[in-house]
C-alpha cells in the first residue's frame, strides 16, 4: 500500500467522521423543525455518508490491488472533500 492511498484512507475515515456529525446536527434539526431545506442537508449527508462508508470498505478489502496514480487523484479529492466537509460542520454549528 502506497503513502498516498494511505493518506487517502485517513482523509475519508475524517470525511466520515464530519458527515456523521452533519448527519446528527441535521437530524435532530429535522425532528424538531420538519422544514424541506432540513430534510435536504440530511439527504445530502447522508448520501455523502454512505458513499464514504461504501468507500472506505472498498479500500479496506482492495489495499494490495490499489491502482497506483489514482491513489494520488483520490487523496486531493478527500482532501478537498475535508476542507468543504470542515466549512460546512464550522458554518452548521453556529
């Protein structure tokens, strides 16, 4: 396994970590208010959860098969990922 895919593995257990933390603020939000832009944030991430559960079990079971210059692409992509995620939980909490 190659640095980048490990990195790569660590910025989408953070990813997780954030979009579950969204996921709770917006669904308690939603039980209380019941607004349709409420249940908008939940869908979004919830969505974006399961899309990085699914996508960190693929790296978990693919680690010796990984392909080499994506590892790369997929660690600026989680990176980014990461920094709108943090924008977005900062913003939420106020």
């Amino acid at each position: 396994m190659v640095l980048s895919q490990n990195i790569s593995v660590i910025l989408t257990g953070a990813n997780i970590i954030l979009l579950a933390s969204l996921f709770i603020i917006y669904l308690r939000n939603y039980i209380n208010i019941r607004s349709k832009f409420t249940l908008g944030l939940l869908l979004f991430a919830g969505i974006f959860l399961a899309r990085d559960v699914g996508l960190a079990i693929y790296h978990m079971v693919t680690l010796t098969t990984y392909y080499g210059q994506y590892a790369i692409d997929d660690m600026f992509i989680h990176g980014a990922q990461l920094l709108a995620f943090l924008i977005l939980l900062k913003i939420t909490w106020k």
